[in-house]
C-alpha cells in the first residue's frame, strides 16, 4: 500500500533546470505537504503489519530495507503505481534527482528488471522523495478497505501497489509485473506454495 504519489524528486530536479510546468511542481507540493499523520493513523486502524515513509532512498530502497528483516519478498504492478503528473515526462526527458545514481544499485535486488526498463516507472522506483508517502503491508482482507479510507481521508492517490511474497530465504528480493492486479498476484502465489509442499 502507498499512501502518496512518486516523482517529487525528477520534478524538483527538472524544476532546478528551468524545465518543470508550473502545474506539475504545483502537485508536487501539494503532495509534500501533505502530513502523513491522517494515512498513519487509517494504516494502524487496518492492522498494517510494517510501515515506513518513502523519503531519500526511494521507494524500492525503503521496500527492500521492510522485506530485509524476515527476508521477504515483493511483486510490484507497474500500472498500479500512484504518479504524481509529469512524473512520466520528467524521467522520459531524462531529467533525474542527483541522488538517482547512488539509489540506482538497489536495482541488483530486482529478479527481472527487462519487464520494466522501457518505462518511466522503473526510475521512478529509485526517485528520491521529500515528504514522500507511507508504505505500509497490511493483511489482504484490510486491503480495500483500507484503500476507501485512505482516499477519504485525503490521500486521493493512495493504491495497492503489489504484494509481499515467499523468497528462498537468503535476501528479499523485488519481482515487477507491468499490468494486473495484487489478487491476481495472490492466487498465482498461493498456487505457486502449495505446488511446492
């Protein structure tokens, strides 16, 4: 679950090079903000099991730091991650936060990164985030709920992003999938455990 949209950090940087729409820094403020204390507060409400907020790392460098302690594993649905508007426009123009580079190398934890480097959301992954959402894992019977009341209480783009999966064990590791939805996901990896046993 995500409780705010990425691409602060590709608009602020397009905005220090004279190249951001007024509309598009316009949101990006608006989403910054924005006080994470309402989302907190719904999160706990829906039993969320791990939490943190997206800042500097980005959103797949704070995934993996959640996944790290029960060495867990995610799926992430690229159509299904919440973009603040000109996000897409400024990564596709090559317009990158200087801290891109060094958040880049959680990248290595991705187990199929050809599905997503055609898109602006693969960068958009590493986007470093000022004031950024909640990332939260909760209980999938809480998931939709939670969503409504999310979105009621102001967060108007917060989403389901994927779902947290089984890994070998060894470190958590990020799969990305470009369309469907997290119950779909859900089915496959139960079906997946119990072929298994």
């Amino acid at each position: 679950m995500l409780s705010k949209p990425l691409g602060i950090g590709t608009i602020l940087a397009a905005e220090g090079m004279g190249e951001a729409e007024g509309r598009w820094v316009q949101k990006a403020l608006e989403c910054m903000l924005l006080s994470n204390a309402n989302a907190a507060e719904v999160l706990a409400q829906h039993s969320a099991r791990a939490l943190t907020d997206v800042t500097g790392f980005g959103l797949l460098g704070h995934l993996l730091e959640m996944l790290d302690a029960d060495k867990l594993g995610a799926t992430l649905i690229a159509e299904q991650l919440p973009l603040i508007p000109g996000a897409a426009k400024c990564i596709e123009r090559g317009w990158l936060s200087s801290l891109q580079p060094q958040n880049a190398r959680a990248y290595l934890s991705v187990e199929n990164p050809q599905e997503w480097q055609s898109l602006p959301h693969w960068a958009l992954l590493a986007d470093p985030q000022t004031s950024g959402g909640l990332l939260s894992a909760l209980p999938q019977e809480h998931a939709e709920a939670c969503v409504r009341d999310l979105l009621q209480s102001g967060c108007s783009q917060a989403a389901i992003i994927g779902v947290i999966t089984h890994t070998d064990g060894v470190k958590p590791s990020v799969r990305l999938q470009r369309e469907g939805n997290w119950r779909q996901l859900i089915t496959r990896d139960n079906e997946a455990v119990q072929s298994q046993v």
